[in-house]
C-alpha cells in the first residue's frame, strides 16, 4: 500500500484537528507580526477628580431687624417740691387829719405770690373793711363799718368794685371825700396806675352824699387829686 492510501486511513477527525491547529498557529504568527509593525500608541492617563456630593440649597437666614439698645436707665429722684412764689406787696389807705386837711396814709399789706389779680384787690378790701389800722395810732377810717365788697374783678378796662349801700350813708362832704380817696387808692394797691370803677349794689355810682359828691367814671389816683385836691 502506498503512500496515499495510507493518507486514506487516517481517520477524518484527526485530519481535522490537523487542519484546525495549523490555521490557529499561522493566525497566531500572522497576528504577532501585525502588532510589532503597528503599535498601539499609548492611552493618556488622566487622573481621576472627586466630585463632591451636591448639597442641597440652603435658604438664606431671615433678616431680623437691628436690636436698638436699651436707653440707660435714669435713677428715679424724689419728685421735688416747687418753691413757694414770692408774696407780692401792695398798700391800703387810710386817712389822717393833717391841720384841718385829710390826708392818704398807706399801710404796707402782702398777698400770695400766686394771687390771682381779683384775689388783690379782695384781699385789699377784706383788711380796709376789718377797720383796723395799723399804719399809725392817729388812722383813721370815714368808711362806714357795716360797708360790705359785694364785688371785686380785674378786667381789660380796668378794675370794677361793688360796694353794699352802706357805703353812702352818713356823713358830710369831708367824709364823703376821705372814703371815696380811699377806695380808689386801696382798689389800686398792686396796680397804682389802673383806672376804677364804682357801683353800689350793682349801680354806677355817680353822686355820693347828700350833697351830691360827683363821681366820675373811671376814676384813677390822679383823677381824684386833680378833682378833690388830696
């Protein structure tokens, strides 16, 4: 048997692997020598960044408004009481016999510091009326004693005085006079200048005595001295 008949016999699955492992051998060579002429260029490396986890948004903080200070505290003091005002000063008049002529003799008098102007001029009166003089051992008065002030106020025209009726009785002309000076001096005592008016039980008066004294209305201190001659 020759040399191709024994080819024969080889048995077909052998001739397979054969084949097979010839054609693995020369991929293999043909593989390699591939990669020598072509190398595979190398990969840059870059390196790796941590990336921190995302947070979430956190809202802003309320704006509140500024926190004004405190004032300081004050040291509470004992309320202080006022000083009393001072007592205004006046004069009252009374009369005194001069060699046969009357005469205005002033005493000293002193209100409240807080008087009122009416308040005055009633003061004034309250201490004229009581008949007690102290401006000398020889005052006097000609106003009759049961005389009463119904009415005292001080107004923008001037200063209006009521007398009860007891104001015109008794009495002659020098009587009459000396009475009429003085309540216009004393309704003035804290306001020399101010003119005054006169009323008897609410009336103007205008004839005093029962010779008829005239009365002019207003009258002020210089009116009385011009007219009456004290």
């Amino acid at each position: 048997m020759d040399y191709k008949d024994k080819l024969r016999q080889i048995p077909l699955g052998l001739a397979a692997g054969l084949a097979t492992l010839m054609l693995a051998s020369g991929g293999s060579v043909a593989w390699f020598t591939w990669r020598t002429l072509n190398p595979v260029p190398p990969v840059a490396e870059f390196p790796s960044l941590e990336v921190p986890p995302s947070q979430p948004d956190q809202a802003a903080p309320p704006q509140t408004a500024p926190i004004e200070a405190a004032p300081p505290e004050v040291a509470q003091q004992d309320p202080v009481n006022p000083a009393p005002a001072a007592e205004k000063t006046g004069q009252i008049f009374w009369l005194k016999d001069q060699d046969g002529r009357l005469q205005l003799v002033p005493e000293t008098i002193t209100v409240a510091g807080d008087a009122s102007p009416d308040a005055q001029v009633k003061a004034a009166f309250d201490t004229l009326l009581a008949q007690s003089s102290n401006a000398s051992p020889d005052a006097f008065t000609t106003i009759p004693d049961q005389t009463q002030l119904l009415e005292a106020t001080v107004e923008a025209d001037g200063i209006h005085v009521d007398l009860s009726s007891a104001f015109t009785s008794g009495g002659g002309s020098a009587s009459m006079t000396g009475r009429l000076g003085q309540v216009i001096y004393t309704a003035t005592a804290f306001d020399p200048a101010a003119p005054v008016w006169i009323s008897v039980e609410g009336d103007a008066l205008t004839l005093l005595g029962g010779e008829g004294l005239e009365v002019s209305q207003p009258m002020t201190r210089d009116d009385f001295n011009q007219g009456f001659g004290f």
